[in-house]
C-alpha cells in the first residue's frame, strides 16, 4: 500500500464518511481510498463549493466532513470557503495535494500552509511513511476537538511512499472535560438572577454546540427570564412560550422592545456582537451583562461585561439549574407576556404590500412559503440585502434547521451550504434562501443540484442588482447602476442544469411550489421577481449603525 492509500483508509476509520471535492491528479488516489473505504463522495463543479458544501454538511450534522482538493489552484480556488468554515469554527477537513517539497519549479507551488494559516484555518501535513497515520490522527482530531477547520496537506511524492499493509492502529486521544463554572461564581450568579427583575438569556452557537438548550430553557423558567438566540443560533428555543426568536437586527419590535427591558443579559455561548446587539440598542443602558463562554478571548470583545465566565455553556447552566431549583414554586412570566410573544412575531407585524406590479413583495413571498413549507425544513441563507427575509419569516424545528454561514459575509455560499446540508438531511426539505447575485457566483453548483437530483428547493430572491449596495449607497446620492444589471432568467438556468425552474410574479404563481411539494422528485429552482426598491429595515438601521 501507498501513502495516500493508507491515508483514505485512516480517515474513514476515523469517522470521516462523506467527502465532497473537484479531482486532479493529486487527489485522486487519497479520494478513490477514502471512498473505498465506505465514504461517500460528491463532486462539485468548483473547490470553494466542495468546502461550502462540507461545511453546509457538519454544520447540520455534527459530524467530521472532508473536502479533497488538488495541489495549487485546486488548493487557491478553496479559500473563500475555508475561510467562512475557518472563522465560524467548522470543524472540517480540507485534504489538499501538494507538491513535493524538492519541486522547486513546479508550476502549481505556492505556499499552502501560508495561504491557509492566512484564513485562519489551521494547516497540518502528512510528514513521511514513518509518521502519516499519526499525522493524519492528528489532523482530525485538531478539526474534531478543537473545533477548528483542518487543511492536511499531502505532498505528491510522500503519498506515492510505500507503508506497511495490515490493520491500522490510530494513535488517539483522551476525552477533554470542558471547564465548569467555580461554584463561588454560579452562587453569586444565582443570586443575581433571584434579584433581576427581567431577566433575559441570549444563547449564541457554544450554547448548540454544547446541547444547553434544555438547562437554558428550565434556567428561564426558574428565573422568569425571556430566551433569544444570536442568529446562527436560530431555533434553539423553537416552540418555547417565552422564545422571542432572533436577537439583533433580525428581532421583530416585540422581541426587541422585551429584550431592551432587560435589567439582566446572560450570553450563553454567544459573543454579543454587533449585530446580535444591534449595535448595542438591545441592551439597555444600566442593564447588567453576563458573558459565560469556552473562549476566554470572546468574553468582552465586543462590548463590555460586567461578569465573564470561562465555562461551557451548558455546564455553566446545568449549575445554575441546580443552585436555583425550587426557588420559584410558581410561573414567573406571566400569561398576558406569552400572548404578548405569540402575536409578536415578525408574520403578526402589520405592512402594506408594496411590491410593483409583475413583482412580488419579499416580505408576502416569504409569509406564503412559510405557510406552504413542512415544519421539517432546513433553512440555509446566502449573504446579501434580502437574507432578512427568510431569517426573520421562515420558521425553523431547532438550530440545526438553520444555516447562516455569515461569518465572513461572504455571498455566493449559500447554494453550496445547502447542498451539504441537504445530504446531511435527507429527512428535512432543504430551503436555500439566495439572491440572484449569490447564484450567479456558483451558478457551476446549479449543475452539481441537478445531478444529485437532490430534492431541496432553491428560493431566488431575484431584485436584478447587488440589491444590499442599491440600498446602501443609493441613498447617499451615489451611482449604483454598476451594482444592478439585466434580470437573469433562473427558471430557464435551473432547466438547462437539470432542475426544476419555475418563475413567480406573484403569491399566485407560488401554486408551482405547492404543487412540487407534493412530489419532491428533484430540486426546485424558483426565481420569486422581487420589487429592487422594497428595502429592509434592519439593514437601514445597519448602515446608519456604521
Ligand atoms: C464574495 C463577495 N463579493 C462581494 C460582496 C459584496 N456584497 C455584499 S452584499 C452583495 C450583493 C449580493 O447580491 P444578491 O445575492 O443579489 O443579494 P441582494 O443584496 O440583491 O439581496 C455584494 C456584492 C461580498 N460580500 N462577497
Ligand atoms: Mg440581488
């Protein structure tokens, strides 16, 4: 057996099972072995959407994905999608040839483990026969238990080495306990909480990753406090009577008006950024902030905490759980804020419809997908003016119903994030809320959806323009004809890739869908013509916040 053989084999015995990736001749033999023994493969038509697509996938599996890549350009064409997986932490491994050490020439050399580092994702390399298993062991559990975004590089004349043939034997690692709160720390806590007033907990994606839904839920029940999620977090508190949804930009006037009532923030997991603050306005001035989260470094980044607590977040709300217990004895929120929740939804906010003829209004179209989809839906959104829209109206089952890959705000992503969440789902139907710009920067993926006749609806909101510098910049008085161009027909593109294409003018034309719910028999593409002057409220508020 060689190198790259062994390498295959090693990753799927260590729990590597689906591989997305654009094959040359240095990933072949990796990828081919990798396969063989027992992943599943899946091509896409560019490397930057082989990562997304992993990325898409372990975000809504939780489970190790790879993407396989060639040497140089193959490895340069991956970074914008290494770089969202990098900085929102996906743990994914981008396994990528490279050339031998000793090609000083080589056309495709560049200098990988710079390029990656640069990003932020980490760069590990298979070293030699003697060390590759080791290497590889190492390389996974980098990306698995540091939650970080692996690039393993396999130069070209190590993976054609010679190592021994037999059974594998994976150096491994110990189980990590994560850091658990001092108990001097949750007592003074608790005793905060037992005077707060309204209180209010905000649980970002450390709170998911640490499964603190259920203690932060019963943390709220025993405190009285309203519950929010930053918005990769969305749907963490699905269907509870107390759950205002999103905080930010995204929160409806209800749940923004409760949250900035707050005489007590807890962040759980979440690192109160900018826009789950919405610019600090969700904070009330005087309102005590508590940060519990892994990451010493997140505590206090962006704004400032009065108490920062390094622990996992669902440690950290287990012992509150259990120091409060019993205290209450009756329901501290009452039934009037409930209701008050329940009707203050962004679906109950009254607008006009203000959509031009032959358009529809973003807000109508997403109200009536919304109606029409089945619960058990996966909701993947793509960067750009109009991903307000399906954030803010289209409900989700839990937080894995949910992708935002956002933290590079990077538009051309999504189409690819919901491919890989569509395999990692196949029991969910798969949203991909895009805009008409975003797809026409993967428009390779369109193809990769009709080939794998994946039965995922894609949901173009297509304003024929970069519509988020429209409204950016048209307001200032400045040109912004360059940011808009001739509508793009994606009904006919999505027919010409194998899809399913269907245009909408109206709530009407939506029947299509209805219809295609019905049978599901391979992807949908709609292209919803919506009115380029309706513009978003929150991303208004977001330019004057700059
Ligand atoms: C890769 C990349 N290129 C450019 C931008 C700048 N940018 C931010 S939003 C946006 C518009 C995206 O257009 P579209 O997908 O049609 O969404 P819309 O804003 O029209 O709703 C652009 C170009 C970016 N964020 N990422
Ligand atoms: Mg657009």
């Amino acid at each position: 057996m060689v190198v790259s053989e062994a390498v295959g084999r090693a990753l799927a015995q260590l729990g590597v099972r689906t591989v997305f990736g654009l094959m040359g001749s240095g990933n072949l033999s990796v990828t081919n072995a990798l396969r063989d023994a027992g992943a599943d493969f899946y091509a896409a038509r560019h490397e930057t959407a082989a990562v997304a697509m992993a990325d898409g996938f372990a975000r809504v599996s939780g489970e190790l994905a790879a993407a396989s890549v060639h040497q140089g350009p193959g490895l340069t064409n991956a970074i914008t999608g290494l770089t969202e997986a990098a900085k929102s932490r996906t743990p994914i491994l981008l396994l990528a040839a490279d050339v031998a050490a000793s090609a000083l020439r080589s056309n495709f050399r560049v200098d990988q483990a710079g390029i990656v580092e640069g990003v932020g994702a980490v760069a590990e390399r298979v070293h030699g026969p003697d060390t590759a298993l080791a290497d590889v062991a190492r390389a996974v559990r980098r990306a698995s238990v540091e939650r970080r975004t692996v690039a393993l590089m396999l130069p070209l004349d190590v993976q054609s080495m010679a190592i021994a043939d037999g059974p594998l034997v994976l150096p491994g690692g110990p189980d990590l306990t994560p850091p658990a709160p001092p108990a001097a720390v949750v007592a003074q806590l608790a005793g905060a909480l037992r005077r707060a007033k309204a209180p209010a907990i905000i649980a970002g994606r450390g709170a998911v990753l640490a499964g603190a839904g259920d203690d932060l839920r019963r943390l709220a029940e025993l405190t009285g406090a309203v519950l929010a999620t930053s918005a990769v977090a969305n749907g963490l508190f699905a269907g509870d009577r107390y759950d205002l949804g999103i905080s930010g930009g995204f929160a409806s006037p209800t749940a923004a008006r409760l949250l900035a009532e707050a005489d007590l923030v807890l962040a759980f997991g979440a690192t109160l950024n900018m826009w789950t603050t919405r610019h600090g306005a969700l904070v009330a001035e005087g309102a005590k902030v508590v940060q519990v989260d892994l990451d010493e470094d997140a505590i206090g980044a962006h704004r400032p905490v009065d108490m920062g607590i390094v622990a996992d977040a669902g440690i950290a709300a287990a012992a509150l759980v259990e120091a409060l217990d019993g205290t209450p004895g009756e329901e501290l929120r009452s039934e009037a804020l409930a209701r008050e929740i329940a009707g203050g939804r962004w679906r109950d906010e009254p607008y006009e419809d203000a959509a031009a003829d032959g358009t529809l209004d973003p807000r109508t179209l997403s109200i009536a997908l919304d109606g029409m989809l089945p619960e058990e839906r996966t909701v993947v959104v793509d960067s750009g003016h109009f991903m307000g829209w399906p954030s803010m109206y289209l409900r989700v089952p839990d937080p894995s119903g949910f992708v935002f890959a956002q933290a590079f705000q990077c538009v051309g992503l999504g189409l690819a994030n919901a491919i890989g969440a569509a395999i990692a789902r196949p029991d969910r139907l798969t949203v991909a809320a895009v805009g008409d710009g975003g797809v026409l920067l993967a428009l390779g993926e369109l193809e990769t959806l009709g080939r794998l006749r994946l039965p995922m609806l894609v949901v173009v909101y297509n304003d024929a323009a970069y519509g988020a510098e429209v409204h950016h910049f048209r307001p200032m008085g400045m040109a912004v004809d360059l940011a808009q161009f001739p509508d793009t027909d994606f009904a006919a593109l999505a027919r010409a890739a194998g899809c399913e294409g269907v245009t909408a003018r109206s709530v009407a034309d939506l029947d299509a869908v209805r219809d295609w719910l019905g049978r599901r028999d391979g992807p949908l593409v709609l292209d919803a013509k919506v009115d380029p002057d309706i513009c978003a409220e929150w991303l208004e508020e977001a330019f004057r916040g700059h």
